[in-house]
C-alpha cells in the first residue's frame, strides 16, 4: 500500500508540475563530470542508487557515466550519449535512458557486441531506471553473466521470453512513433535551411534585376526571366514538401537558379556565359552556399584525392591571406555540420566523409587547414551553451568545465540502442 500511495503521489506530481525546459547537453555534461550521473527531475530514480552502480563499474577498470532523461531526445539516445562523451572527454562510457530509448556510447574498448548484449540483459531483467543502470554494469563488468541458468529453470526463460516478445512488439510501436518526430524534426530543419537559402537568391535577384535594368535595353533578359521563374517554382513548393527528400530536389533546382542568375549578370556586363554546372558541382560558396557572388575557384586536398569548389570573393581573400573562413553550421537532427558535409535535403553538399583536409585558391602561397571534427566540436558547445538559461538554483558554471576542450580522437567510437518503454 505504501508502495501504491508513493507511486500516485509520484503521478499527481507528474501531471500537475509544470512542464520544464529538457536539459542541454552542457548542463548534462556538467554533471556527469561532476558526479558521474544526471538525473532529470521528475524521475523516482535515487542518486544513491545509482551512484552505487557507478562507482561500482568504475571501481572495475571503466569510466561509466549514467544520463536519465524524462523525454526522448532529439537525435536518440545513443547521439545524445556520444554528444556527452564529447563535453566529458575520454575515453569514457555513456549510458543513456530516455522515456522510450536505452543507448550506449563509448570510446573505451568494449566490443559493439558486448554492448548490444549488454541492453539485452538489463532488458529481461528490470523495468525501473535503477534495476536496468544495475543490470548493464552487472553485465560490462562479467558479459558471462549473459549465458549462465537460473534456479528458476525453463519455465521462468519462457516467462522472460513471452514477456520480451510483448515488450518488443510494444516497443516497434513506441519506436514507429518517435521515428515520425524524428522525421518530422529533420524535414523542418531542411525546410528552414532551404528558407533561408530562398532568401539569399531573392536578394541576388533583385541586385541582378537592377543590373540588367540599368544596362543598354537590347541586352538579352533571357536568363534573368529564366532565374526569375525558376526561383518562384522552389520558393512556392517548398512550402508544400512533406517528403525530406523532395527538399533535395528543389535544393538543385535553387543551383538552377543561381547559375541562371550568373549567366545574366555575365551578359549585363558583356562577359562570356559562364559553363552550366554538372550534376556533381554547385555554383555555391564552399564555405556558405547562402554568401553572394561565388565566382572564383578553390582546390581542396585530402588523403584521398583533390576536387575543386566555388567560394565567394570575401572567403578567397582570407584563404590568400592564409586565414581559414569559418564555415556555414546546418541542424541535421539537432547536431550542428558544416555546410559541406550537410546533406543536399539540407541545402548542403553532401561532401560525405570530408573530415581533415587542405584548401588552396588561386593566388595563396599556402592552403588552410581544416577539420572539420573540431569544427562540430566547438560548434555544438556553442549551441547548447546557448540552447536556453540555467535551471533555477544552478550555480555558475566553473572555468575548468565551461572551457573543458574537447575529447580527442582514440579511434572508432562503439554505440548501441535499444527501444523500450521505461518503468517509471
């Protein structure tokens, strides 16, 4: 009774308390550094339970860290995981439990199968924050565990089956749910980017306008009227786009545009036409496809090979400077990528896999370097830095945690997620 009466207190609690800003990453982080866990207020979880899971992972040789959210995050569980290990630095183990996701996220050196095998285990085993904290670390600290019976014999594996079975088909349910959020989050992320890139060309086309205006009247507005038409089909439809991947198709037909408009504004000035683009160029600025007048050219050197870009005059001077240009930051899914390795839905380049690199203009005596880690790095601390205010009655932040660098690379970082309704 007593259990019952705490539990509908805890549900009165629940629904009558205001609703409350989720925390940021940075004020997870801060936590996790200070204690080794964050626990989300509204959850029953007690810190000293869970702080007994983790001293006791971390007494066995690893740095776990325990993250309890009340809400599914944007991005997941496991992006959320490895976005603290980022704030925390390594190598260390993240575990994160969200209303209906598990995640793990570690760059310590535990084998992907042992952590999918791992949320597994706590899976049959609790329902509760705190049974499930404890059964992972049972099982990252002895994954034989995982194989050793039970007094209960068969017919209590066929009761943990039976109930997993139910979980899991519950849980697809649950899943097909936070998967339409998580769609539905991506497609005004790309619809936003692509606004704000519709706007950019509007400003260049009525700069153009005004150029083709005040020239000789027997100049040829052809590719004026084209950039014209073609700039209202993009701005009109993607209004309309429920389908993310449409948004690419608009995102190429705005490269139409920009092209039309650089052809009109050559022949305003007397000046050959320049080549139309192929499918795989875009008449953009490297760096920030919403920056005006990207008429010279950049060579980008890799491991892999070279390739050549567009950039803007203003990002080509600092390049012969020897300065680097900072470049445009997209939300994918909540985490902050640069222009070009943004997907195209985004109105990025989609330059997959473009992580260090050189990039050299004509006239520079040397190329800037880049990389582009530590560029998402310094950009998500300083998107969650300014995501939203401090709860009230958070002291400030200390020096050595607001300017913690981030982690540095150890290698391939392992992840695993599972979805599960929690126990609360």
């Amino acid at each position: 009774m007593k259990r019952c009466a705490a539990l509908l207190a805890t549900l009165l609690l629940l629904v009558s308390a205001p609703a409350l800003a989720a925390p940021t990453v940075d004020e997870v982080a801060d936590a996790v550094v200070d204690s080794g866990f964050f626990i989300d207020e509204g959850l029953p979880a007690t810190a000293a339970s869970i702080s007994a899971s983790v001293s006791r992972a971390r007494n066995a040789g690893f740095r776990f860290s325990v993250v309890l959210l009340f809400d599914d995050p944007g991005g997941g569980a496991v992006t959320f995981g490895d976005a603290v290990l980022a704030r925390t630095g390594g190598p260390a183990t993240v575990l994160v439990i969200s209303e209906t996701q598990q995640g793990l996220a570690t760059d310590e050196e535990f084998e992907q199968d042992t952590l999918e095998a791992a949320l597994a285990y706590a899976d049959g085993r609790s329902s509760d924050d705190e049974g499930f904290v404890s059964a992972v670390v049972d099982y990252l600290i002895d994954p034989s565990i995982g194989s050793s019976g039970g007094g209960g014999g068969g017919f209590t594996l066929l009761l943990v089956l039976a109930a997993v079975v139910l979980l899991v088909i519950w849980g697809i349910r649950r899943a097909s749910k936070a998967n339409t959020r998580k769609r539905d989050q991506l497609l005004e992320e790309a619809r936003g980017e692509l606004r704000a890139q519709i706007s950019a060309v509007a400003d260049t086309l009525l700069e153009i306008a005004d150029i083709v205006s005040a020239t000789a009247t027997n100049k040829d507005d052809t590719y004026l009227r084209q950039a014209s038409a073609t700039f209202t089909e993009v701005e009109e439809a993607h209004k309309q786009v429920i389908d993310i991947r449409d948004l690419e198709v608009l995102s190429d037909r705005l490269d139409v545009a920009r092209w039309e408009l650089d052809a009109a504004k050559a022949i305003a000035f007397d000046k050959p036409v320049p080549p139309k683009p192929k499918p795989t160029e875009r008449p953009v600025c490297f760096f920030d496809p919403s920056h005006h007048d990207a008429s010279e050219t950049a060579e980008i050197q890799t491991a892999t090979g070279k390739r050549t870009v567009r950039v803007c005059k203003a990002d080509a001077d600092l390049l012969k400077r020897g300065q680097a240009p900072e470049p445009r930051m997209v939300n994918v899914g909540g985490i902050p990528v640069p222009a070009p390795s943004a997907p195209k839905s985004h109105g990025g380049s989609g330059f997959d896999g473009l992580d260090l690199f050189t990039i050299l203009t004509s006239g520079a005596a040397t190329g800037a370097s880049y990389n582009w880690g530590e560029q998402r790095a310094r950009a998500q601390r300083n998107t969650w830095s300014s995501a939203g205010s401090r709860r009230a009655g958070d002291g400030p932040r200390s020096a050595t945690t607001s300017d913690r660098a981030p982690r540095p690379s150890t290698g391939s970082t392992s992840r695993a997620g599972r979805t599960k309704k929690r126990g609360r």
